[in-house]
C-alpha cells in the first residue's frame, strides 16, 4: 500500500467541504458579496478577510461564549473576538452600565467620576499609582513609549521576536539569521528601517538582554510577561525578574503590556509574579469589547512627565486623543472590573 498522501483526493475532499460550506451559509455569501460593493476586501477590517472559505460568516448576534450567524448556525466561540470578548460576548452588568450612560452623554472630553473609580481598581489590581486612558492599548503602548523616549532622552526601544503590541511601529521588527533587526514580514509601509528605532531580543534570553541595553542608548523594554501571539510561550524561572533587574541596571523603562495576560487572573502575570513595571499598557476586554485602552506609571515617572510637558500643547505631542477616556468606555470599564473580570 503506497505511503504516499494523494494531493488529487484532499483536493477532491476541500471541494466538497467548500461546497458544502455555501450551502449552509447562503445568507452570509449574500451578505459578502453586497459587503464587497462597498468594503475593501469586502469587510469593515482587512483581518476579517482571513478566513479558510470563500467568505466569513456574518455575525447576527452573539452572548456569553456563543454567536449565531446570519443563517442560523450557532457556535462555540473559541476566539471570543480575538480576547477583545474575554469577558464572553455582552456581560449583563455591562450592558446595563452601557444602557444607562449612553442616555447621559457617550463622551464631551470631560472626566466622569467613574474614571477615578477605574484608576483606583486598577491601581489595587496591579501595584502602578496614576493612570491615563487611551482607545487602544496600541495606543496606550504608543504614549508610553514616548514618554520613555522623552524622560531618558533614549531613542531606541527593545521588543521580543515575534512579540504582538497592537499596530506599533517599532514593534513589527524581528531577527534575521544573522542576528540583525528588519522589518517582519507582511510590515506596510514601515516609517524607517527598523534598526533605527528598535532592538529585537528572543524570549527567555537575558544575555541577549543585557547584550541589547549594554549600549546605553534604550529608552524603553516593551514586553508580555508571556508570549501569547505564537501559542504560549512561558517565561522561565527568574526571567522576568532577570529582565527587571537589567532594566533598572541600565537605566531603561520596563512596559509591561498585560493585554491578553490579563487572563492569568484579576492582576494578570504582573501581580501573580509580583512584578513592579514602570509603565503596565492594557486594553481589549477592561470594557468587555467597547474600545479602550489604559496605562499606569510609577510616580516618579509622572512627576518627571509634568516637569518636562507643556500642559498648554499637550495635545500636539502625540499623546491623547478626543475620544481617550470618554464616558462611555469608563462606565462599562467600571462595570467589568467590579462585575466581570
């Protein structure tokens, strides 16, 4: 009997899945093809685009770890909206929060009360004292980083191969096989050559750590405490530890981006393991999938930022944005974290 795979019969078999597939899903093929007149790519968000079929499935609805799409077919939700739904799909005390504030003003770039009460359940979640809200932890990774720039007057940041910190630039940077820092793969339209802005380092390697900060020049090291973008991949003992001791060693901020970690538990990895970063970047599911993103910062780090920002500008630095902090995220932020998470 021939131990060879006969590439005619999968073939045979991935058309008849396929067709299948349209039979079953008529009303989201139809849904596609109309979304095509007006969408690139025929979605609201290219990655939406990346799916095995002919066309995604249309969500119609979808509640606690289930979605049902436009034909009728319900599913388990293993991706839970690449973990923006962690909390599972429309938490209760959520969208009671959401129902309520929207008929009180979504946002007016303002503070509400609830962003004191949110800072402070942060606070007592991960150790950092001050806290600034963004729309995005890409976001809240973006001021972080430059605020790291500013205060040590460092220009190059170093970031894990094959690490996942939204769309940042400097971060979309891997190693060749030569050891030297490029641009990853798939990596549009990157500002500058990636060497310039970024040092990559592999997980769980301090030599190549310190190797990295010996040079004095690194403003920030921006890392999970685990990876989660590749698998898992797990820090070994002493690691993290190892890196904080680096960091502080050379002068250079630690960011801590817990945005899928969180899931380790109410702290995430940062007070499981008793970490003390000098920023800590969050986002996706402290609102249960309504948009947000939010920073702590040591105090020392704060009272270096109002000595060197100019309140009066601030808003032309590259920090903030109009819809940052709004109302609308806090409330169903503080819904989450006293309620959900």
């Amino acid at each position: 009997m021939s131990t060879q795979i006969n590439r005619q019969h999968l073939k045979s078999l991935r058309a008849i899945e396929e067709q299948r597939f349209l039979d079953l899903h008529k009303k989201s093929a139809a849904a596609f093809e109309d979304s095509k007149k007006v969408m690139h790519e025929g979605v609201p968000m290219s990655w939406m685009a990346k799916w095995p079929g002919s066309h995604p499935v249309f969500v119609k609805e979808a509640k606690g770890a289930r979605f049902t799409d436009l034909d009728g077919h319900t599913y388990v939700d293993f991706c839970l909206g690449d973990t923006g739904s962690m909390t599972g799909h429309s938490p209760d005390a959520t969208v009671a929060a959401i129902r309520e504030r929207v008929g009180k003003g979504i946002t007016a770039m303002l503070p509400t009360q609830d962003a004191a009460i949110v800072s402070q359940l942060l606070k007592d979640r991960f150790g950092l004292p001050l806290w600034q809200f963004t729309v995005s932890a890409t976001d809240a990774n973006r001021h972080v980083i430059r605020y790291s720039r500013m205060i040590t007057g460092r220009s190059k940041i170093i970031v894990i191969d094959r690490c996942y910190h939204g769309s940042v630039d400097e971060t979309f940077a891997t190693l060749d096989d030569a050891g030297f820092t490029v641009k990853r793969e798939g990596n549009i339209g990157a500002p500058v050559d990636l060497d310039v802005t970024t040092r990559v380092v592999e997980f769980n390697d301090l030599a190549a750590m310190e190797k990295a900060l010996a040079h004095g020049d690194v403003a920030a090291i921006l890392m999970e405490p685990a990876m989660t973008n590749i698998g898992i991949v797990l820090p070994h003992d002493g690691y993290l530890q190892g890196v904080q001791e680096l960091a502080k060693k050379y002068g250079t901020y630690l960011i801590i981006d817990e945005t899928h970690t969180i899931s380790v538990g109410p702290g995430g990895m940062t007070k499981a393991l008793g970490l003390t970063p000098d920023f800590l970047t969050i986002g996706k599911a402290l609102a249960a999938g309504i948009p947000t993103g939010t920073f702590g910062m040591t105090q020392a780090i704060a009272d270096a930022i109002k000595k060197m920002v100019e309140l009066e500008i601030i808003d032309l630095g590259g920090i903030g944005g109009t819809l940052a902090g709004n109302a609308l995220s806090l409330a169903a932020m503080k819904a989450t974290l006293t309620d959900v998470l």
